[in-house]
C-alpha cells in the first residue's frame, strides 16, 4: 500500500479516483461540520473557532478540485525544462528560445478535465492552457488523465514576480520535478533557495538532469554520480534521479511512466485536506468522552427504589394476608429514606456522565430535578398506589361453607351411627336402612367440606399472588414514571448528542 494513499496520520485511506476522492473528502467535511453544529456550546469556543477554520481551508480546497494530479517542473533559465515540457506532452506549447530561453508566466497541459478553478488559483493564465487529449490519440494519453502539468517561470529568472509564483505554486504540487542541465546542476541558487528547504518531501521530488545529449555518453554515469553525491549533502539522498534528453527523447518515457504512477495515488490537495480533516476530528474528539457513557437501565433503577422504599416487604405481607385463613394486619408503607433514595440517583448520574467533558456533564444534568425534588416525586408515585385488601371476600365465604357443610356431615354421620345402633339392639322396631343412608350422607358432606376447604385456600393463595404481584409491578410502573421523568428525559438528549458526535468524529 503506497503511503502517498493514506493522509498523514496514517488512519484514513482516499480511494485512487479523483472524483471519488473528491465525494469523500466532501462527505467527511460535511459529517464533521454536523457534528460540530450538533455539540454546540458543549464544546470549547476555541475548539470549536480552531475547527471551522480547518473546515474553511478544507472547503477552499475541494472548491479547486482536490481530483487532479499536480507535477510542476521547476529550473533554473535555460536548463531545458519547457522543452521537456513539450516533450512529455507531445506537443510544442511552452516557449523555448535560442538565447537565454526564458519562461516569463506558468504554462499548464491538462490531460482529462479542464481543471479550471485550480488553474485560476495557480495563476495561469486561460492563454497558457492546453488540453492534453484529442480523438486522434486520447486513448494513448488515458494513463494520465487527470494530470495537470506546469511549466514555472524560471526561479532564478530577474524578474522578481517570477519567483514568487514558483513560491506559490509549490506547496500545490504533488510532484516536483527539478530539471538541471549537465553544466549547471550545482547552482547554489536551487540548492540553497529550493532544495534544502523542501527536504522533508524528498518522497515527492524528483531531479531532472536534461540536456544529456550535450554532453559525452561515458561521462553521464559520472554527472549521475555527482548529482547524487550533492543531494546526499544537502539531505536529500532519497530524491530520485533521472537523466533525460528532451531533444532526443532519451529517458522520456520512464518519465510518463513515473508521472503515470504520480496519477494513480492520491492527490497532495486530497491528502493535505484528509489531513486537515481528520486532524479536526482529533482535536474535536478530545473534547468529547473516550467511550459513550451507559447509564443504569430503567427497569433495574425502578427496582432498586423499589427495595429502598420497602415495597418488597409490604407486598409480601399482602400475600401473607390474604393467603391466610385467619385476619393478619399488613405492613404499612413508610416514606423512603432519603440518604438511600440520593445514594441511587446519584449512582445512576455517576454512569450517565461517566467520562464526559466537564461542559458535556453540565450540560446533560442541567435539567436533572434536584434530589429533594426527586425523593418528594419518589413519595408521590409510591402513594399513589392504594394498599390492597388482605381479605378474600369470596374465599372466606367458599370456607365458611365449607365448614357448615362439615358441621352437617357430622350431624348426619352421628345421628346415621345412633340409628343404627338402636335398630341393631332392637330399640327401634325399624330397620338400620335410615341409619346407614344419614351416616353416609354424612361422610359424603365431610368429604365434600375438605373439598371446598381446599378449593378455599387455593383460591386465596391464588388471589394472594395475583394481589401481591399486582401491587408490586403497579408501585414499580409508578417508579419508572420517575425514573424516566426525572433522570433519563432531562439527559437523554445531551446524551444522543454526544453519541452522534463521537460517531461522526471517530468515522473513517
């Protein structure tokens, strides 16, 4: 993977076309811009001043066209560079003179788009362009369309303009392609002035010797040699080197072939504004938490108020009451205790703000009622909910049948036995038939009671549950009503807030 793809801190990759560069970089400035709208006053004005600064420089560069490849060739008066120009071009554009040949303004052949505004920005004149291809030979040139190529003034031209427009151009070019001729290559005016200055690019440089036509075939090796032995002292020993002979063509086409290479990668301007992006989304991100807090949930923070309060206990004794067959008292409701009640907001704002930025935690518990407010709305929502009965209406009347039917099947059954009895020993002229029919019926009665006793206390263990269940998830509805109202409504959308940004600000 080139590193000439990848933006300066390494993390985000730009794909190879320029036009889909120029779609990403533009969705990665637009993210970014919303993100900084979306945070606000939650983030630090100079912060927030420093990154729309960067976005603005972003923009002004996209407005260019961050799509085109910039290769700039650069020299001194008369080392061959707009014949190279011409050369690589194919075409016989740039201005080349017998005596003292001079490139007085910037001239630019375009290979695809017309490049426009960023021709406009680099100073070059609308009647120092030329389109690159033509239907006779545009497949040819197809390798490097989107390729822009300047021919600049001659930086050690007299002309004082000349100069500062090779200033300006340069930190544009995504190449820079220094041409010297075999006689010259040591004038301390490109090493000085130029070269030494740019040695932190060197991977984006290149040095031309042209002309090596004029000069003999067995000292070429050795001018190579030398002009690597001085860039090597002035610390760009990792600046490629080339010989070419614009006239006879020598070396031109590894030229377009390295040029072609410069076209496949990302462009500086795409690059550069990468960058700058991402080195705005970095800045902006250390003002905002590490890691998107995760407060108490809801269900789980009802239930703790829930036990604080002692609604366990209470509903407890609603299922112990009714379940009973005896008449037991239920446990009253007391207002919770306030320390306990404090302890379990605080708790859950602890982890709903857990690692933001001071403005983001002021922001998101500003509307968070104070805990005497809460702790009162606790009390309210627990009274709201009326005590159920610790009697079974219907189960105590089924047991009180019950037990009549009982009392009746004992009668029978005593009085069935008697009968008996007092036929068997002849008291009773009649047989014991009505003797034995009571004493049955009798038995049937009692075990017809211990039915309905049962089906009595089922019911009351079944009512018990229901009652006490009932009471217990009415209480906890009533809790959550706080719990939403008063924590998670009033931080809910700070916290959204700060989830998109950090999404928008940690995408790639």
């Amino acid at each position: 993977m080139s590193t000439d793809q990848q933006t300066t801190n390494g993390e985000s990759l730009l794909p190879d076309n320029g036009q889909l560069q120029d779609e990403a970089l533009t969705r990665r400035s637009t993210q970014i811009a919303e993100a900084l709208e979306r945070a606000g006053d939650r983030l630090p004005p100079a912060a927030q001043e420093q990154a729309r600064a960067e976005l603005e420089r972003v923009h002004r560069r996209l407005q260019l066209g961050v799509g085109h490849t910039v290769v700039a060739l650069a020299g001194g008066t008369g080392s061959g560079k707009s014949s190279l120009f011409n050369a690589v071009s194919g075409l016989q554009f740039a201005d080349v003179g017998a005596i003292r040949p001079t490139t007085a303004e910037a001239a630019a052949c375009i290979w695809g788009g017309p490049a426009t505004e960023l021709l406009d920005f680099l100073g070059v004149a609308p009647g120092r362009r030329i389109q690159r291809e033509s239907v006779l030979d545009g497949d040819d040139e197809e390798q490097l369309r989107g390729l822009v190529l300047l021919d600049l003034p001659d930086h050690d031209s007299v002309e004082e303009g000349h100069a500062r427009q090779v200033d300006r151009l340069l930190p544009l070019v995504d190449l820079l392609i220094w041409v010297v001729d075999p006689q010259k290559y040591a004038d301390n005016a490109l090493h000085e002035t130029y070269l030494r200055s740019l040695a932190s690019r060197q991977e984006s440089m290149l040095v031309v010797v042209n002309q090596v036509d004029t000069i003999r075939a067995e000292t070429r090796q050795a001018v190579h040699d030398d002009v690597a032995r001085l860039l090597d002292q002035e610390g760009l020993g990792q600046v490629e080197l080339m010989l070419t002979s614009a006239r006879e063509r020598e070396g031109i086409a590894a030229l377009r072939e390295r040029l072609t290479q410069v076209v496949t990668t990302a462009s500086v301007s795409a690059r550069t504004a990468s960058a700058q992006l991402e080195s705005a989304a970095r800045d902006l991100s250390s003002h905002v938490a590490p890691a998107q807090p995760e407060p108490e949930g809801l269900e789980a923070t009802a239930e703790q108020l829930a036990v604080a309060s002692g609604v366990s206990s209470v509903a407890e004794s609603v299922r112990t009451a009714v379940a009973s067959p005896r008449e037991v008292i239920l446990s009253s409701l007391r207002r919770p205790a306030r320390s306990r009640l404090d302890a379990i907001r605080d708790r859950w704002l602890t982890k709903a703000t857990v690692g933001l930025p001071p403005r983001w935690a002021q922001a998101a518990t500003a509307d968070v009622p104070p805990a005497e407010d809460f702790a009162a709305d606790v009390w309210s929502a627990l009274q709201r909910v009326p005590l159920p009965s610790g009697r079974d209406g219907q189960a105590h009347r089924t047991r009180r049948v019950g037990q009549l039917v009982l009392g009746l099947g004992i009668v029978a059954l005593l009085a069935g036995g008697v009968l008996v009895t007092l036929a068997l020993t002849g008291v009773l002229a009649a047989g014991p038939t009505l003797g034995w029919a009571l004493a049955s019926l009798g038995v049937v009665a009692i075990a017809a009671s211990v039915l309905i006793a049962h089906l009595a206390r089922r019911r009351r263990r079944r009512v018990a549950a229901q009652r006490s269940d009932s009471y217990l998830a009415k209480v906890t509805h009533e809790l959550r009503g706080v719990v939403t109202a008063d924590l998670i409504e009033p931080t809910t959308p700070v916290l959204t807030d700060h989830a998109e940004v950090r999404r928008a600000l940690q995408a790639r």
